[in-house]
C-alpha cells in the first residue's frame, strides 16, 4: 500500500459505517484466492488499526474443494472472496448471506457493471458485491505491427481487421494470433467474447439452458477455425496450447496477437514487456458491439457467521477509495467501482481507459453450474478444431450436453 490514512474510529464511523459496537474479541476470518491475497491481507491490517477489529486473512489450497469442505463440517469462514462466477452456485444452496438491504443502502451501488454485477445476485436477491473485477482485453506486439506495415496505434477493430492484421504479422517463426485451447477456463475468458460481440450468447439470461448452437455463436467458432486452416494465423496444434504456453508464445514474440486478462495491462505498464506492447477492446464482428468476460473476484458474506455487523463493515471497507485505489489500482489491477477509475495512477496510463470499457461491456455465462460445463464446453471447441466435426455439429452436441446437466 502506497499510503496509510489515519483516522479516528469515530470518523470511520461516520464514513464507512464502522463502529465500536462490532465483536472484536474474535477475529474475523476471511478467505481469499492467491490472485489477490496480498491487497486483501494489506486491507485487513488497515482496518484493524483503524477500527480494533481483528481480521485474519487465509488462502486456501483450493478455494472451491476447501469451502465445499468447510461448508459440509459448519465450520466457515465469515467471509469469502470468490470467483465471481461461482457465486449464483453458492447463493443458491443459501451459503450465502442475503446483503440486499445493505447495498442498497451504498451511495455508490450504481456504480458497479458489468457481468460481474450480474453474476452477485440470485432470484433478484443480492449475495455478494463485485471486489476486483478481470476482464478481457486483446493484447498485440506494436514492433511487429510497424515492422508489418500496419499502424501500431490502429488496433483492430472487426473480425476482417483482426484477420488482417493476423496475416500481415504470420511468418515462418512467427503466427498473428494464438489462444489456448487446451484450457476450458482459458477459452471462456478469451473466445467468449467473440460469441457475445457477434449478438450470441453462451447461456439463456436465467442459466436454464445453453444457446451455443445459434448461428451467431457457431460463426464465433467458425472464425477461429478458419484462422487455423484457411488463414493459417494460428498454429495447427494450438488444441495442446494451455495458457501458459499461449502466453509465453506471445512473450518470446513467437504471436503477434492474443487475448488476455487485467494483468497483462498492468505489465504493459509496468515494462514487463522485451518489446513495445498495446491493447485494445477485443475485435467484434461489426465493430460497434463490443464485449469482454467479467472474471476476478466478488465478495460475500456466509450465511452462518455470528459476527454479520462486523463482516459487511469490513466488506464496506474493502470497496472504499483507500483498498480499491490505493492497494488494488496500485498493484495493477483495477477498481470493481466505475468513478474510481478516475485517479493519478490511471491518469498517467492511458491503458487502464481500455479496462475501464472492458469492465462496462462485460459478460459472463449465469449458471449453478459453471464448472461442470467446461467439459462439454472444451470438448465441442476442440472437435471443431481438430475437424472432427463443424462447429454447428460441435456446438449442437455441446447445447445438448450441457441441457441436460442444467436439468438434472
């Protein structure tokens, strides 16, 4: 954390809510993924000086099998930081808490958007509050596109432009657009867009049903097949390509073009990068409708904690300028509130205006049951892509797998 504020509990009071009333005797106790346990372990040590709460910050080994755990034994956290996805799932066998009061009750509830938004609700209730939000951005090596001829401030902006680009960078050592294929998390991240951009969808709005065999987002499937054999953009064994392979294709500049998350704008920031680097909004079928997974995570309280006053003024604190700028801005990720991205660490990089947009047209497939669609989901990406079959025969079958696990 760049800063401390000091200020009194009382002004804490009056600002976030906080009080002396809450249980301080025993700690909360809060569960977070590696992605972002260091800010929420700096947030906890903040609001412990400031408030007197003690809160202890623990990463599980495996957030999904030890909450499964925890929540079977009773014996939870008070609260969790999530994938945002999972949410719908935890909030529908009541593991959650009910917060819908208490963000309404936020000045600043409009203020979040997104996939992220959507996903932190269940029946119209709210369960959780979208913390640190990941979106999807395309990511391009600008040495390469100058050295190509293309202008390295001119992103592509269509499906026709991105296949340009990609044959104006593909040469004998060198392909213009990768994506991990052999990942099924990898591909909702980066190839769900395209589904979106082009008016398809992955799920109906309730989650009660896969829409992939519309021939909106069969065309999706058919453009990144088509950059393997008729473009010959992307390599022929890109099914073997999980994402660190595609990401460190891209790093040794062996592609010139890939999708990625938050992160990597914050290397392009932070020079991470052996060569000069950009992003844009990923490329859309029209050009005028654009879209992005809203991933990361949300935050929510268990529905069995004792401690429920003190755990919605740590929640509230989280979402405060001081942890979502101030820790979350500063180690290159970015803000879940919209009218925090106005800041000096996001002034000095034009960048971060990308994620912002990102972050407005996000989307993510609503579902209870998220993680068992990837089997069936990877699996159609990977017969149409090995040409074991079209993608209207791969997503067709993919629909009726994932139908009939939804009605199960």
């Amino acid at each position: 954390m760049k800063r401390k504020v000091l200020v009194s509990v009382l002004a804490l009071s009056m600002t976030f809510g906080l009080g002396i009333s809450a249980n301080a005797e025993e700690p909360l106790e809060v569960w977070v993924r590696n992605s972002y346990y260091d800010e929420l372990s700096e947030a906890a040590k903040s609001f412990t000086e400031q408030t007197g709460i003690e809160v202890n910050v623990t990463e599980p080994s495996d957030m999904s099998d030890d909450l499964a755990l925890a929540l079977t034994s009773g014996d939870t956290p008070d609260i969790v930081s999530i994938d945002c996805v999972l949410v719908p799932y935890y909030a529908s066998i009541g593991a959650l808490k009910d917060i819908t009061a208490e963000f309404d009750a936020l000045e600043y509830k409009d203020t979040f958007a997104g996939g992220t938004l959507d996903l932190s609700k269940y029946e119209g209730s709210q369960y959780a509050v979208p913390f640190a939000p990941d979106v999807s951005v395309l990511i391009y090596n600008k040495d390469m596109f100058e050295a190509n001829g293309l202008d390295p401030e001119a992103p592509p902006k269509t499906w026709e432009e991105l296949l340009e680009a990609a044959k104006a960078c593909t040469t004998d050592d060198c392909y213009g657009y990768i994506y991990c294929a052999a990942d099924a998390g990898g591909m909702m991240f980066t190839f769900c867009p395209y589904i979106w951009n082009n008016g398809g969808e992955f799920t109906s709005e309730d989650g009660s049903e896969s829409v992939l065999n519309d021939e909106k987002a069969v065309a999706a499937l058919q453009l990144i097949t088509d950059m393997v054999y008729e473009y010959k953009v992307t390599p022929e064994s890109i099914t073997s390509y999980d994402w660190t392979a595609t990401r460190d294709a891209f790093l040794a500049q062996k592609a010139a073009m890939i999708v990625l998350g938050s992160s990597a704008v914050g290397d392009i920031v932070n020079g991470v990068y052996d060569f000069d680097a950009g992003c844009a909004l990923i490329p859309s079928a029209d050009g005028e409708k654009y879209s992005s997974f809203s991933g990361g995570d949300s935050i929510a309280i268990l529905a069995n904690t004792d401690k429920a006053e003190a755990a919605w003024q740590f929640v509230e604190y989280c979402l405060s300028e001081e942890v979502q700028v101030d820790q979350l801005a500063a180690s290159g990720n970015i803000p879940a509130r919209a009218d925090l991205f106005d800041n000096e660490i996001y002034a000095e990089h034009p960048e971060y205006d990308v994620l912002r947009q990102a972050l407005e047209v996000g989307e993510a497939p609503y579902s209870l049951k998220y993680n068992e669609m990837y089997t069936p989901w990877l699996d159609a990406v990977q017969y149409a892509l090995n040409q074991e079959k079209t993608p209207q025969e791969a997503f067709d079958d993919a629909k009726a797998e994932i139908d009939a696990m939804l009605a199960e």
